[in-house]
C-alpha cells in the first residue's frame, strides 16, 4: 500500500495536437498541505480538472486512496472522499449561509432532492450544518443571504460546502484571490484550522501565503513538475527561482 493518499505519475493531457500536461508526477501526504504553483499557463488548472474528473487524461495514472481516478465522474470522485472548491466561487447567492450549508450536508445521504420541510426535522442534518457554521466561524450570518457577504466570508462559506463530505483530500484553487490583506490572513488562518488531520493540495498565486501555509511546494512549469520540496528547499532552488520565483524570492 502506498503511503501516498494521492499519486500522479507521468500524466498527460493534449487538447488536440496541443498538449498540456507533459508526463506531470505529484505525490500527496495523507496529512500535508501541500501548493502548487507555476506561471500562468503552465497546467495547474488542467491538473486540477484531471484529478476532480472534470477532464479525463491522455495518458498516465491518477492514484487516490489506493484506486485509480482517472478519467471518473466529478461525483464518483467526491464520494471516494475527494473535493474541490473552484477559483469562481461556487455558491448560491440567494439562499442564506445556512441553507448552502445544508443542501452541501444533504448530499452525501442522497437528500438533496427532498422537500425542504421534512429536512427541517432532520435533526442530523440541522446538528452538521450548525458544526460546520461554528467551523469556518460563519455561525452569526446564518440566517444572511449569501450574496450579501463580503468575499472572503463567501469564501469561508465555499469552503464549508466543501467540507460537507467529509473529505480526506481538499483541492482549493487561489481562494485567496481579490482578498485584501487582512481577508487573505483570516483565510489562511481558516484553511490551515479546517484542514487539519486532512490532506490539502492548494493552487495560490500569494507566496507569502504558500510559503507560511505550506508543508511541502510543488513547482509545475509547462505541465511538468520541476521541484518539490520544503517551502525552504523551493525558495532556495536555483532551477525554480530562474523558472518561475525570481530573485526576490530569496531576500
């Protein structure tokens, strides 16, 4: 059994004769948060849609918890225990905080289609939804439209939807992107709170966050990965720092 809870070995992805991934290799902790980061262009979006199963690969292998995922549904994917938040968030603006929670809480027991006021008596449902509230410190906008909220707590919001699954792996794609300063703390304080005892694999361009958040640093550059390492031994990679961090990277 592998001691990874996610394998990616040579794959490949092409989009007729243009090819995207170029034989990429990754490997996931079952504990660890883990970033990717690259130049724009360089395939960490594409990655990101082959390992949720919104593409299926060319070639190569996609290994989660011991079973091959590639080229599987989005779904079959989340109920094996993987989710992913998307850089656009992913939300429905006009129901409340709770009622977004709730219909993510419903999914996993095959409620999401019942009629609303037989779920306000499931007490299950009502007892996560209000857990996961008190998680991502959202338990005073309960009753707030979502839409309404400032980004970062949409954000925090996404994330909860996220969660509902209980999954072993979170994929989040740059949640910190249009944050200020202060939102993008909060946000990585969160993610680093709500992740524990779970793996993470986070795209964000803010090295400042991947360098403070980050156990181990994946480098893609046009759809290979040319380093991984400590957020130390990355910053201090001559190869990454010429393809992608620059000079200041180091100071």
């Amino acid at each position: 059994m592998s001691r990874f809870i996610l394998s990616i070995r040579d794959l490949r992805k092409s989009f007729g004769a243009i090819e995207i991934m170029r034989g990429a290799h990754l490997e996931l902790l079952p504990t660890e948060r883990h970033a990717l980061i690259g130049p724009n262009g360089a395939g960490k979006s594409t990655l990101f849609h082959l390992i949720s199963g919104n593409l299926a690969p060319t070639s190569g292998e996609i290994v989660f918890d011991g079973r091959p995922i590639g080229g599987k549904s989005p779904q079959a994917i989340n109920h094996l225990g993987l989710a992913r938040s998307f850089q656009i968030t992913n939300i429905f603006p006009k129901l409340s905080v709770f009622e977004n929670i709730r219909l993510a809480v419903m999914r996993p027991y095959g409620l999401q289609y019942a009629f609303w006021k037989f779920i306000d008596r499931d007490a299950r449902i009502r007892r996560e939804t209000e857990r996961l509230l008190e998680l991502v410190r959202l338990q005073d906008k309960a009753s707030t439209i979502a839409g309404e909220m400032a980004y970062s707590e949409q954000r925090s919001l996404e994330i909860a939807m996220t969660l509902a699954c209980d999954p072993k792996v979170i994929l989040l794609d740059e949640p910190m992107a249009g944050m200020s300063h202060e939102e993008t703390l909060y946000t990585a304080d969160l993610i680093r709170e709500v992740t524990k005892g779970r793996a993470l694999l986070i795209v964000e361009h803010d090295m400042d966050v991947v360098f403070a958040l980050s156990d181990r640093i994946s480098v893609l550059v046009y759809g290979q990965v040319i380093a991984t390492g400590t957020p130390d031994e990355i910053r201090n990679n001559a190869g990454v720092r010429e393809a992608y961090l620059g000079e200041e990277a180091t100071q």
